[in-house]
C-alpha cells in the first residue's frame, strides 16, 4: 500500500434522502425559531414549488457539495422530477459529477493537512476533501476528446454539456446515474456560465492549441440567451440556490434580460438560497433575495435565505421533499427539446 | 385580541429528541465532508462520553437556543441521564427556563420587525423571536420574592439556582419539567458565573435595595471554587457546549484552578462546541479546541469544533444519543451532594 | 537561547493613536459604502458623544484586542477623557492590562503552531498571540496577595480593580500609564459582571481556600447595582462596544434595572459595537443595537454595528477623536468617587 | 424635486490613495496581532511584489468595491503602473467602471430600505448602495452599440473589453481615467470569464436576437488560452485577489493550463486575498492560499488571507504602496500587445 493510497482510503459516499425519513423533523422545526425555523421554511417554499403545478424549478449549484457528500441528492432531484433545469459552476458539473461517472471518487481527508505533502503525492484538497489529481487529469482528458469529435463551431455550454451526457450514455459511464448522464436522459438542461473556470477548461485550451485550424468555441452569450428562453417558456419558476456565485446571478437575470428583449415575464415567484456568505462585501453570493426584489428579479412573498453549510441541510430538506411525494404528479418539462 | 395579543399568537414549541430517530441521518454523514461530517464526529465523540463509564459530562450553554426551541433538549438530556452538571448564561436558566417553568412562552416572531412597534408594546425581540415584557417582570418579581426568603449570606450561583428548583418543586411550578426543577429532582448543579447579568440581576438589585440592611450577595468566588471541585471529583470530563461566552471559558479553566489549589487533574478528555462565532477576534467564544489545548484545558483527541446554528444541529446529536440509548447504563453523580 | 525564547521574541507593541492622523482616511470614507461607510458612521457617533456635554461614555471590552496591541488605545481613551466607565471582560483587566503593568508582555505568534509543543513550553495560545505561562501565574499570585491584604467582606468587581489600581499606583507598577492605574488615579469605575472568569478567579479562589475562616467575596449583585448607580447619575450615555460579551448585555440592562428601581431614565442615546460576531444564534454578542431597542436599551438615533475585526478598525476611528480634540473640553465626571 | 432624486441624493465619492499617507498606520500594526497584522503583512507583500523586478502583478475583482467607492483605486494601480492584467467580474467592469465611465453615478443608500418601493421607482439595490436602473440600461445599449459596429467572429471577452477602452478612448468617455480606458491606453488586458453574468449580456443577447444572421460570439476558450499566455510570458506572478469568485479560480489555473500545454511554469509566487468569505462551504471564493498551495497554483512563503470587508482596508493598504513608490522603477509589460 503506497502512502498515498493510505490517505485515499475513505471514499466519499453520497447520502441517498430515501434512506431516512426526516418529516418529522422538520415538522418539528417549524414550530421552532433561528435557523430550524428557516430550514423547516425553506422545505415549506420547496415543497409548494413541487405542487404548483405551473411551477417550473431551476437548481443552481455553486460551492463542492457535489464533491462532499451532496452528489446523489442533486442526481435524485432529476431522477424525481424535483427539477427542470440546472445551472452551475463548471467545477460542480465537470471535476465532480462527470468525473465520478468516469468511475473516479473523492476521499475524505483533513482540513489541518500539510498542503505541500499532498502537492508532492499529487492530492489535491478542497477543505476536508481529497482528489487524486492524475484521476482528474484523465477527466480533463476525456472533454479535450469529446472536443476533438465535435464540429467546428460556437456552442453554449449546455450543448456541449449534453454532448458529455450522450458521451456517457453510448457506454462510457463506469457510474451509473450520474447528474450529467440522467439530465441528459431526461431533457434536463444543464448551464454552465463560467464554464471554462473548470477541468473542462483544460480540455478545451488543449483542444483549441492542438486544432488550430479547426476547433469550436464556447459562446457565453449563447448560454445567457438560451436560458432565457427557458425562463420565458416557464412563465413561473421558482429557484432553489445552493451557495450562490455566477450560478445565483445568472439565472435572476434571466427576467431582466426577458424584458430587454421585449417579452413580459414574472419574477421568479419562489426562491430558497442555502448558503454561508456574508452579505457585507456586496457579492451576489451572499446578497438577500429581499435586495434582489429592487432589481425586479425576485419576488418576495416565498424566498428564504437559509444560512447555513448545505450538506448539513440540504438532506433534510430533500428527504422531507422526497417523502411528501409532490414529485409524482409533476409534469416533465423537457426544456432541452426547446433546442432541438 | 388586541394588537398585542395577534402579535404573540404561535408560541415555540420545543422540539422532542425521542419523536423522530436521527441515527441514519448522522450514520450517512460520516461518510460525507464539510458540515455534515463535523455533525457526524460531534455525535460520535458525544457517543463516546456516554459510553465512558468513567466520564463525568458538562453541558454549557451559551445563546438564546432554550427560547428558540431547545429547551426540552437540555430537560431531556437530565432525564435520560445524559449530564452531569451545566454551565451556562443566567439568561438561559432565569428568562428562559425558569420563566418558562413559571407558565410563560416565548412566541415565534419576525427579524425584520419594527422594533419601535415592539417597544411601545412591550414586546422583546431576540432575533426571530418574542417576549411579553410583562410576563419577564413577573419572572423578576419571582427572584426577588425568593431572595427575600433566604438568609442573609453569600451564595454561589449554584446555590440560588438550587433554591430555584426547590420553589417549583414546593407546587410553585406551572409546567413540569423544567430544566431547572429536573436538575433540583437529579442532583445536576447548575452554575452561572455572570448570573446577575440576567432577569435575575434586576430582582436581586431589587432585593438588596429594598433590604438595605438584611440581604444576601451571589459571591462569585464561590461558583469558580465549586465547579472545580466538581471537576476535581469528576477526573475524567467530557464538554458539551453550545455557544461559547463565559460558560465555555469558566469551565475549561477548572483544569488550571485545581493546578493551582495543587490537585493533579487530567484536561477535559472530550469536547464538542457548536457556535457560528468567528475565530478571528480572539474572543474565548470562537477560539478553537487545539488552542484551549495550548493552554492545557483540552485534550485533542476527542475533540470537534462544529461550525453552525445549534437549532438547526443539536437536535440531530441528541436524537441520535437518546436512540443509540448509551444512556441507560450510566451511573447517576449526583453532583450537588458534594455542597450539602 | 532557548527555544521558549526564540519563540516569544517578538513582543506586542501597541499602537499609539497620537502618532497618525487618520481624520483624511474617516473623511473619505464617509462618501463610500460598505464597511467603510459604518466605520466612518462610528466614528461620527464618537465624535457627537464626545460633543454632547451632557453624554457620559461608556466603554466595553470582551474579546482580546488589549493582548492584540489595543492597549494603549484604551489607556489613551481615560488619559484623554474620552471615557467615564468601563465594563469589561476579567480576561482584558486582569490577565492583560494589568499583567502588563506588572511588566509582562504578549508577544506575536502563529495560528496554525503546534499546541502539544507549546503546551510543552508552557506558552499559551490566543489565536496568533502568545503568552508565557509562567508570567500569567505571578499575575495569579499577585491577585492573591491584594485580596489576602484586604479585609473580610463582600467586594464588588468595581471596588477589588480599585484595589489593584492602587496596588499598582502605590509602586508596583512595573509600565505606566496601565488602564487599570489610569483608572484609578482618574475616578473611572471599571466592572467585570464575570470577574472570576479570568485570571484574577485563580487568585481569588486561592485566598478563600487558604483563608477558610477569614475570606473576602465578590458581590456580583453589587455590581450591577453600582453600574445602574451610574448611568441613574450620567442620564445621558453612550456605548463605545469592543465585542460584545456579558460586558455589552450588562450596560444595557442598566436601563431596566433603574426602571426596576422606580428612577426614570433614559435609554443609551448613543451606541456603537465593533463585532465579527454573527446575528444568527440569539446571541447577545451579535444581536443588532436595533434589537435592543425593541427592549427598551438602546435608542436607535445613533447607533452603528460596524462588522470588523476591532483591531483593524478602532485605530483610525480613536485617533480621528483625538485629533479632532473634542474631548478637550469635556468636564471629568469622577464616577468613581460615587462609591466613597 | 421627484422622490427618486431625493433618494439618489447622495453620489458615492471614490477614495483617493494619494490623499494621505497610511504608511505609519501600516508600520505600527506590523507590531500588532489579529486582522491589523493580516492587514500589515498584506501590505507588505503587496510591496514584496512590486520590488520583485521579475514581478507581473495581476489584480483579481469580485464582489462590488468598485461601486461602494474603489473604484479609482483600481484605475490608479493602472495609473502609477502597480498592476499587469486584471481578471474580473462583468458587473465590476461593464455595470461599475464602464457605467461610470459613461458618466452615471452609484449613490450612498440604505440596506434596510424598502426594496419594493425602489423597484417601483426603478432603483437597484447592492446593499447599501443604489443605482438608477435607467442608466444601467443605457450602459447594455452601448453595449449593445459596440457589438453591432464589430465583425461577426468569436471574441475573447478581452478582446471585447478592449474594443469598451476604444469606445471610451475615441470620445465616448464623460469621465476620465476610468479602469476600461486606462487599461486600454497602458495595454493592460482584462479578463471576465464570466462576461455575459452582467449588463453587457443583455447587450450581447440582444445583439445576437436582432442580427440573427450576423452576429459576434464570446468564446470563453479564448479567454482561458490568453490568460496562460499571460502567465506563460510572465514567468513570475503576484495575485492582489479582492474576493474570490470565478476571478480567483481562473487565475489560478492558468499555472495548470501551462502545464497541461507542456509549458513549465511556476506557481503563483505571491499572493493576497482580501476576503469576508468563510471556507467552510469548500468554495473557491473562501478556500485558503494554503489549500491552493496543494493543488500546485500558489506558493506559500508569501501570502496572506486578509479576513475582511475590503473597503475598510483596501485603501490602506495601495496608499501605503503609493507613497513607498517602488511603482516608480518598474517596468512596463504591455501585455495587450501579446494579442496585437
């Protein structure tokens, strides 16, 4: 056993929400106040987004919970019909849901580490958490081919995105049930705003250097429009943030950039945010739904902020969800028909 | 119902350990990183005091956590064996607990209130959540009554609050259970090193005041000299803190008083705190448990620092305590008969 | 040298506020937003209290900003009549200013060191501040000897720092111009509502062991009592907060306390708190100025939370006071000499 | 007088570092503990960087100091040649510094306003701060303006911020010295890899809606190859990070791109992030230089997080720079011309 094999030992295992029952909790909780209450609020807003049945519901994922624990949470809201469209950091999407379907893992390991240790076993850390990185590095390998079979011309990230979904689809899956995979399956688009800002950014770099005559791109306005359209399709939507980044804004923005192109849409009606930001520095991360109302983006009737770690919340939230059953009497969207 | 009245309509309801059984919840996190893990650990090493047949357990309370739906928690967690004696804010035992005891509630309420609102109606906010004024001045007005019934002469904290639980106890107690009157029944002393700093303080000041030349005084020195003598008792200890404050502070120096009194005592061998506090003022209620190890309080082996909202956390620990049922094979110490 | 001394050879040095101007810097600030705009807010509310000559200051400290190199700035705050009274954490009077002034040092150290090791050198650890051991225990010692020099009765905090001024005053000071000399020698009352949580307990709990029939007591009733002494006399105050601890609740229930007692007087008309503490946890640390105005305690008028760590930020904002001399022309109110 | 103007009354006034001289603030808390070391060690690397000769310094923005009155410490670290290529938010660049450049206005507001009595008086919030939604869309119209006068191809987002600096340089301009114009005047490229996250994507969208057949792309990839070109050219590199965000990571990365195009390239010799984020979520914007360190982007001998809120500190920090005047000797690097 090499020593670095001894300090990947403890694979991440993902928390299946099926597995408990957290009801009761939260049923509890809402009898209670500070951050019980909010949590037992956020299932409470959550929970009427599943029975509107005019309610479309965008996930947004920024931070690496994916990595911590949260993966199979975010695979089972589409396996459930939780959701209907994603967007995300290229991180969550990439390093860590296509690289597990890849059959690769995340370890646990130790936030009081010796950085340089890891560096020289090739371990990289993201707090208590470990990746091989020559496991990663088969994954930036993976887009850069995926890249290579694809024509030469702009796609949004999502088109690519899906192409990674097909990809692992046709048999190169060593996971099953990957968020990737099962969206693509299911017509559950997947946006990446800042895409490149991931292990597909390597792929793509390479790709382009390597092509020079002959490579794609990745148009970022294309993703912005193409979300869009989403939103104006829905009508209603309701948004359900974890952490909060590029993901947050982008997808608020869409009522704006609604407007702009001459198309009356509604505020997005409900809105939940789990995350540990601090609202002082004026970042969108930690900004409050209550501000995003004077930009018009978000109403104000059913948002929750719910500060908090997400993987200590979020399964309760998702249990509880699960549990109740909302999910099964939604219609399926299938918003990625909308580019077809 | 006057405006008052439509303000104060949902009183907290404190949330019941052995209603719903966390243990899956903390068993799938361990497998997890970030929060939910350090949840996880905390359960573990709380596990562990139990089990250790030799350790004495201190739970410290610090916060508004009783008033926000916690109470039962730490009433349960002295019927069921789980403590051994309490530190904690005056707050948490007088305004909180004993008033509650006293027959009155603490209501569910707003962050955002207008706060000139709820001073002309003589409501008081803690975050979320409300008191009726009126009701806290009787709550006074019980401290005061019970000073003037006492002898003329210094008492520790510990004392008074034991004279406290002696009052509801004699049929003064208009909803069983309390914290307070359960440690009086269980022989749990309960210290509070500022406790003047409290509802407490006002009727005590009434107290001397209005006995210019017969009162009693709550000699500090005292409370310090007790709980070392519980801790040099104890040996082996194990903490369970929430918040931090003077509670957290006073506790871990027993170590070093009984240095100083010239008794060989071992560092707290266990220690979990929940806190959202921030390291970085140097404030004890933040500083670490590795930097308590600096100073030789407590031990690191056994020892997590879980960074989140107790409200949202605790009762998760708890229920997973009560249903592992370690608890059932504990011997009772019966702290207080040290002080008869 | 040995290895304790290579460690501690970089001691604190605290910060003069006479030797910069920092006035510019405020007034900058004041056409900005964010964290600047609250800092330059807090230093306007100092400079009106400063102004209004019917305001008497009160100052409280938790947290450890004086073992930072704040301490000179809180010495400077009594020499330049900026302050009528003080309340404090035991830690910041006792283990710090007048360890100090008994001519120990802190000294600059790491936060990430190794606690076993400094354990083993008998170094304490606050976050990157260090202290040796071995000096804090003459601090102890001395305590003890003031108190076995004094005779048989209750003590409030207010009358033993008194003692240990004049202690100090009466040739064993080893630096001048500590806060707790200044104090003396000015008429400012410092209290410590939780003074045996610090290291003046140790010494305390020692003489009452050793002193078993002819011991003194520290009244913690009292103290309360003479705080709302003075604020009945002041009428007019303002909050000057480092932290906020049991020293911040205890000042402001001093305006119920004289409800209590049937005096009228006015809420705290001005209060500013430098926190990092977090609102969420019903802490009252944390809990906004505007919250306690819902209790009747503060005026919400003036008052400014600025969310910063104090050691960054109360330099420009006492040496901006300085400059600007209003405290020139305050009268001196010689709280202490109510007590005589 | 309409109510908005009353409301928009108060523009915010950008801080000028050469106005005082924070050098001896900086010297003394190089002597203290805490934030203010943090603050001082911060300024000193920042100082470390600009004397290295071999030294390319790129300036990272997240978050909305340039609004809350930073903005023309950016433009002048352009100006007295202290910065070498900036990577950006889209808001900090097209919303803040091209809208300012445009002769709009932020103004001085309140967080706890009514925020559905600003969105029906079309004013945006960033959380004390306001802005006249009628302006902001002024800047997408020229926004969308300068994309309608370009060829139809892919662009990096550099590329297009470069084309803003023309606009400006060519007339456009009703402020001067703004950090777009500046940048394009001194050839310092800025990067957004997440350009279309702001006001230029409803320019951009827009531009794409209504030249359905002819219209210009912004290919991320693009942006990723330029920004390791940069850093394959600097060799040696200093990061001066104000948040985290996508900024940050992307940074960072180019030290992987390098190597994954087979360039050797050394990590990112110093480093400096001025943050409130909390790592405890594991995402970037929070993550420590130290966990970078593992991943092989940063060197850990010189940096510093900086644990604040950054307009408070942030101007200390580049006037302590300013009059040192070790900007004086350096080179100029003009690497926009890499792209020419």
């Amino acid at each position: 056993m090499t020593e670095k094999s001894k300090i990947l030992k403890n694979p991440i295992e993902h928390i299946d929400i099926s597995s408990f029952d957290s009801r009761p909790i939260i049923e509890s909780m809402q009898k209670m106040s500070f951050s019980s209450r909010d949590l037992a609020r956020s299932s409470d807003i959550f929970n009427k987004m599943l029975l509107d049945d005019k309610c479309s519901i965008i996930l947004t994922l920024a931070g690496s919970t994916s990595a911590a624990g949260c993966m199979k949470i975010y695979a089972d809201m589409i396996k459930y019909n939780m959701v209907d469209a994603i967007v995300a950091t290229g991180a969550s999407i990439v390093d860590m849901d296509f690289f597990e379907a890849m059959g690769f893992k995340h370890y646990q390991g130790d936030q009081y580490a010796d950085d340089k240790k890891l560096r020289s076993l090739y371990i990289d850390r993201i707090y208590d958490t470990y990746i091989d990185e020559e496991d990663l590095q088969k994954c930036d390998h993976a887009i850069f081919e995926i890249a290579n079979s694809l024509e030469n011309r702009p796609y949004s990230s999502r088109e690519f995105i899906y192409e990674m979904g097909k990809w692992l689809y046709e048999g190169n899956a060593k996971k099953k049930e990957s968020l990737v995979q099962l969206a693509y399956e299911n017509n559950i688009p997947i946006f990446c705003p800042a895409f490149t800002d991931s292990s597909a950014g390597f792929g793509l770099v390479k790709h382009q250097v390597e092509n020079p005559e002959n490579y794609l791109t990745i148009d970022s306005i294309a993703d912005f429009k193409e979300l869009t359209d989403v939103k104006i399709k829905a009508g209603t939507t309701g948004l359900f943030m974890i952490g909060g980044g590029v993901p947050k804004n982008f997808v608020q923005d869409t009522v704006i950039c609604a407007e702009i192109l001459g198309k009356e849409v509604d505020m997005h009606k409900y809105a939940i945010q789990i995350t540990v930001a601090d609202s002082r520095d004026g970042a969108c991360s930690s900004s409050t739904l209550k501000e995003a109302s004077s930009w018009g983006k978000v109403d104000v009737v059913y948002e929750q902020m719910l500060y908090a770690e997400a993987t200590s919340v979020l399964p309760l939230i998702v249990s509880d969800a699960y549990h109740r059953g909302h999910w099964k009497k939604r219609k399926h969207n299938n918003y990625s028909k909308l580019f077809k």
